[in-house]
C-alpha cells in the first residue's frame, strides 16, 4: 500500500495533485482556529457611501476617497494622517496619498474615486496601498515579465519547429 | 532580535531604504558568497557535451545544446542568482516570499529552453506546483500581518509565538517546499534533470538547498 503511494508519487503529472491535496489538509486545520486582526494596525475608516452625503453638502473633498483616505495633508510630514510605519527608521508613512494632477481631477468631479480601481498609471489604490511598499511593486511585476519571457521562448521555438515541418 | 542573534550572529550590515531591507549577518554572508561564487562558475562555464550511442547501429557521438538555447538559459541562471541573493539577504517577510517565487519561475525558465517533449511535460507539472504553491505562500504572509501588524523580520522575532503564527508557519514551509521543489515532491525535477545542458540545471539544486536553508531559519526566527 505504501510502496504503491510512493511510487504514483515517482509520476510527474501526479506531483501536482498530492501537492495540492497536502494545502488542503494544511488549510482544514486551519479553519479550527479564530481568526482576529491586530488592533494596533487598524485605522479608522469612513462608512462605505459617507462620500456622497458629504458632498452633497459640500463638507471635504478628501472625503471623495472614502473609504481610503486615512486623513492628513498628502506631502506633508506635520500633518500624516493615520499610517502606521512597520519599520522604525526610513521615510515611511510620510505621504498619505499622493496624487497625480489627473487623481486630483478625477477625485474633485466623482464621489466614487476610492471604490473604483482605476487603471490609468498610478491608480489611486496603488499609490495608497503601494506607496509605503516600494519594492513589492517591483518584484511582483518582475515575476509576471520572467514567466511572460519564458512563455514567448517556448511559443517561439514551437512556431519555428512547425515552420520547418512544413518546408519539410 | 534575539532569535536573529541567537541563529546566525551579530547583523553585519543592513540596507535602510523604506521595505527593502536586507540585512546580512555571518551565516546569510556565507550563502551570498557560495551563490556569488556559483553563479559567476555557471554563467562562464560552457554547456556540457553528452556522449551518444545508439546500440546495433554505427552511431557514436556528442550532442550539445545549441547556442541559442544555451544563452537562453545562462540568462536564467543569472537571473535565478540574483533572485537567491535576495532569499538568503531580505528582511521582509512579503519580500521574501516575491523573491521564492521568483527563484521558482526562473528554474522553470532554465527547462523551458529544452526541445525535449517529456522534459517540457514535466516542466509543465512543475510549474502547476509553483502556480499552486503561491496560494499557500502569500497566505501564510497575509495570516502573519494580520495576526501581529508586522511584516519585518526584526520586530517578528520579538513577538512571542501564537497559534495563528504556527499555522501560517506550516502554510510557508509548504509553499517553499512547492517553490523549491524539495522533497517529496522532486518527481518532476528528477524528470526535468535528463535534460542536457548539465552547468544550469546545478541551479536548480543549489536554489533548493538556499531556500530549504532560509526557510528553516525563518521558521525559527517567526517563533
């Protein structure tokens, strides 16, 4: 019987599914436990929605980035607002939320900046989130260029091989 | 701090810029000088000739990798170093698990160069464990920064432990097993190995044996 499990293990096409079977054994134990979040990382948010009501009566307009405003002048190292750095030394936490002159258009004529994902560069969910993870941006998007680049090599070796099986 | 000291000795030096900091003490100087130094050895040396017989017919010979597929892979190997260089020196939690993933898609880089079909099927099976391995990975980072509002290596070591903590331990050391393709799981690498090209594929197994290393280490230092 365990012979028989080690050697379906010895497979490559079977490596996959024994791996994704032990995650889910891992994860199963994990549902036993309470999940709480850390208090002292929590900010404050504004409700969902409290933008439009605001607006209407004309109180701030940083409150058009509801729910990611975290208060606070952008570029201003008196005034930050809520943010927590996670490292004692470096410059983090300095800026809240720095926006692009388009993100200030964009967050003066909609109510609804802080729940869109915009797509232009510099979206705003990447300059709140991001801005105080620098590297992570970079990392991440080295990764997806990698596994684009190996992608391209093995359909480019692919096509030339059928070329020269058809001038065959 | 006190577990960093006690597992690998007093912090040489440290790089204070924002998230990246790398931090480098006696034990992680002598990973970076062993990849430093293997990496430079790969990426000079030249691929392998393997000597082919073919029985009952007169076929005796060597066959090489073409060139082409040879630069392919050197530049996978060096990008797979630089990967390792951050495994072994980072002091962030989510930075070193980016840098995990990143040595797991450059060793698949390294076989993706190959011609071979059942090399490239297994590849193929390898990189499904890489896909799947980032879920349990960059959940055990998440449950970490939930739990304790740190992601640095530093603060984490002072933290006392928690059962949360544990579970997203065991969810890490699966995903590097995953990405590293450690041990039970080295079935497709065995398959991947009778590739040819034998300077580059050594990668792969010094990449497991760095993030085997760096993973223990952080098990100990997240407890």
């Amino acid at each position: 019987m365990i012979g028989r499990i080690f050697n379906s293990l010895a497979k490559p096409d079977k490596v996959p599914k024994a791996f994704a079977f032990a995650i889910m054994l891992v994860l199963l134990v994990s549902l036993v436990y309470s999940y709480q979040l850390n208090p002292e990382q929590l900010y404050t948010k504004p409700a969902p929605q409290v933008q439009i009501e605001m607006a209407q009566e004309n109180v701030d307009v940083s409150y058009n980035l509801a729910p990611y405003n975290r208060g606070g002048t952008p570029l201003d190292p008196e005034d930050r607002g809520i943010v927590k750095s996670q490292y004692e030394t470096g410059n983090l936490g300095w800026i809240t939320a720095y926006l692009t002159p388009f993100s200030q258009w964009l967050r003066n004529i909609s109510y609804r900046f802080g729940t869109t994902i915009l797509s232009h560069p510099g979206g705003i969910l990447d300059e709140i989130l991001y801005y105080t993870r620098g590297l992570d941006t970079i990392l991440e998007s080295t990764i997806l260029f990698v596994a684009f680049t190996i992608a391209s090599w093995v359909i480019l070796n692919r096509t030339e091989k059928e070329r020269k099986d058809r001038e065959k | 701090m006190s577990d960093i000291l006690n597992l690998s000795g007093s912090i040489i030096g440290r790089i204070l810029l924002a998230d990246i900091v790398p931090y480098l003490t006696p034990f992680s100087l002598a990973l970076v000088i062993t990849i430093l130094v293997f990496t430079v050895f790969l990426t000079l040396s030249t691929p392998e000739f393997r000597a082919m017989i073919q029985f009952k017919k007169d076929v005796v010979g060597t066959s090489t990798v073409e060139k082409k597929e040879a630069r392919f892979r050197r530049f996978m190997t060096i990008l797979c170093g630089v990967a390792l260089l951050g495994v072994v020196t980072t002091g962030d939690l989510f930075n070193f698990a980016l840098f995990v993933s990143l040595v797991g898609v450059t060793n698949l880089g390294i076989f993706a160069g190959v011609k071979d079909s059942h090399v490239l099927n297994a590849a193929f099976q390898y990189g499904l464990v890489i896909m799947i391995c980032s879920l349990p990975l960059f959940g055990g980072v998440a449950i970490t920064l939930a739990r304790t509002g740190t992601l640095s290596m530093g603060v984490l070591a002072v933290i006392p432990a928690d059962p949360l903590v544990n579970i997203s331990r065991a969810l890490l050391i699966i995903g590097a097993i995953g990405e590293g393709a450690l041990a039970p799981f080295f079935a497709t690498k065995v398959e991947m190995i009778r590739a040819k090209g034998a300077p580059y594929i050594n990668m792969m197994h010094l990449s497991s044996l760095m993030v085997f290393t760096r993973i223990i280490e952080i098990i100990f230092i997240m407890g």
